[in-house]
C-alpha cells in the first residue's frame, strides 16, 4: 500500500505541472480563421474502471497504453488549440484496479478533476460499494456528476445530482442530459436502495425538449450508460439515436464498444444524430467537433475519428 500512495502523489504532481507522458498524438486541428464561425470540440471517455495509469507493460494486449495520465496530455493539447472543447464521461468511473481497491472513488474524482473534466455521469458499477460508495467520494470531483433517468429523492442521494448541464462557450449554449442503465437484475438491490429507474427513451425524450425548446440549446448532447446496441429490443445508443428528433450526440458507455469512428445515424425526424463511444480504460478518447456560424446556426458537422493510445 505504501508504493500505491507513493504513486497517487508522483501522479498528482505530474497531473498539476503538465508533466505526465502521452504516446498519441491529436487528429490535425483546424479552426475557421473568420470570426464567423465558432467550433466546438467534444471529448469523451467511458468505463475508465480506475485505469488511472497506462496499462503494465506485461500486458500482452495494451502493453503501457490507456489510462488518465495520457488522456491528461491530450487534454491540455486540445484545449491550447481550441479552448471551446469540454471532456465528458459517460460512467463507470469506479472499480477495476487497486486504486479502487484501496481509495475507493476518491482518488479517481480527484484525479478526473486535475484532468479536467467538466462533466461526467454515473454507471453501474460507481453502485458497487452501495449508495454511501457513491455519496462519500462526491466531494472530491470538482466538476458535475449528472443523471436524468435515477430518482434518488428517498435515498442519501436526494439532491445530489442534477438532471442536465448547461454549457455556454462562444454565444452557443450546449446542453447536456445523462441516462443510465437498469439496476435491477445487474446491481444488487442492497447496494441501490430505494433508487427509482425510469425509462431511458422515455427520459431522453423528456430531456432533449426541455434543453431545445425551453434552454434554447443550440447543441444537445446525451451522456448515456445504457449500451450501445442489444440483439433484443431493449433500449439502447442505437435506439436512443432512431427515437429521438432533438438530440445532436449521444456519447456511450457499457458496453466497452470498440469504434474506429463516431457513426452518422437518422433521428426519428430523418436528421443526422452521431453516436459514438470509446472503448473502455482510457484505451480510446471520443472527439467529436461542431461548427456553429455566428448566427448559432449550425454550419456542419466534422466528424473526427476516435484517438487510441
């Protein structure tokens, strides 16, 4: 344990001066030089299971690659080149590796927040530890934790998760709703209580109105943990993406899906919707950019492909 809280403060340290090694580069970069025009770039990572650290080089599959102190290089690249760029997560955070072990969630919020998330949402297994696993590390992130399908008003978590986010970069209001999978059946009834799922599409549905019509969002995104596609009709990314009308970008997780680059698919209303995830650990990060004319019109969609390590 003693080695593991030597590692935690060399990390931390690397984290805070900029200091920590990546092995991947950016896609090539390229903002509109008139001012007319305004872009703005999606991160986005899922499963991360506590991969804190690359993988150990005797692994035979991902050999010193994933991990949160290569995507904090990448990060900080990204966000020198255009600083419209936000780094979301579509949860399971927790569990994984002894950091979890041994810390808990506290040491991956701390962690995420000097990466510099600015926003995240829960999974299945940030319930392993039951719902006081969830409540004593939350103060350590320094950045939103939002879901809109859980409803934990008769549970310690009552009040402690708002139902959508709302960012404002250049004049454009992003909007941001999270969905999360059923527990039942996948997480024991002890460890989430009294916490009420709702149905996701039903949500998403709910959600994507609200931010469009009522917040006057110009970008609506979905942060979801449901799974990107089943071979049963039950809900999912893919369901999620030909059911709704409003949503620009559905960002998934749970299902450690493998994709080389963000799908292009039709809404319910015959318009393009983006679905993507990345993979699992830190293996992969999302990119996604939006370009958006000064009249907050969106002029087009640059559709990036998925940064492995």
């Amino acid at each position: 344990m003693g080695g593991l809280v030597m590692n935690r403060r060399h990390f931390m340290r690397n984290i805070a001066a900029g200091s920590v090694g990546i092995g991947f580069g950016l896609t090539p970069f390229e903002l509109l030089a008139s001012d007319d025009f305004v872009t703005i770039s999606i991160l986005h990572t899922n499963d991360m299971h506590c991969h804190i650290e690359p993988f150990s080089d005797s692994n035979e599959r991902y050999a010193n690659k994933g991990g949160l102190a290569r995507i904090s290089e990448l990060v900080k690249r990204q966000r020198a080149e255009n600083p419209n760029t936000l780094l979301l997560d579509a949860g399971d955070m927790f569990q994984g590796t002894p950091y979890f072990n041994y810390y808990k969630g506290e040491l991956m919020l701390k962690v995420m927040s000097a990466v510099g998330y600015d926003l995240g949402t829960i999974g299945n297994h940030e319930f392993d530890n039951g719902l006081k696993g969830i409540y004593d590390p939350l103060p350590n992130a320094k950045f939103p934790i939002i879901n809109s399908n859980y409803d934990f008003s008769d549970t310690l978590l009552n009040g402690k998760f708002d139902r959508y986010k709302i960012f404002t970069r250049k004049g454009i209001k992003i909007g941001v709703y999270a969905v999360g999978v059923e527990l039942d059946g996948l997480v024991s009834k002890r460890n989430f209580g009294n916490t009420v799922y709702h149905d996701p599409l039903q949500v998403a549905l709910e959600m994507e109105s609200f931010l469009k019509h009522e917040k006057k969002c110009d970008l609506v995104i979905c942060l979801s943990h449901i799974g990107f596609q089943y071979k049963n009709n039950k809900v999912s990314d893919m369901v999620l993406a030909a059911e709704t009308s409003m949503t620009d970008l559905i960002i998934g997780g749970h299902t450690h899906t493998y994709l080389e680059e963000p799908l292009v698919e039709k809404n319910k209303a015959g318009e393009p919707v983006i679905v993507n995830q990345a993979w699992w650990g830190g293996l992969m990060v999302g990119k996604i950019d939006f370009v958006f004319d000064r009249n907050k019109k969106q002029k087009k969609q640059i559709i990036s492909k998925n940064l492995e390590s």
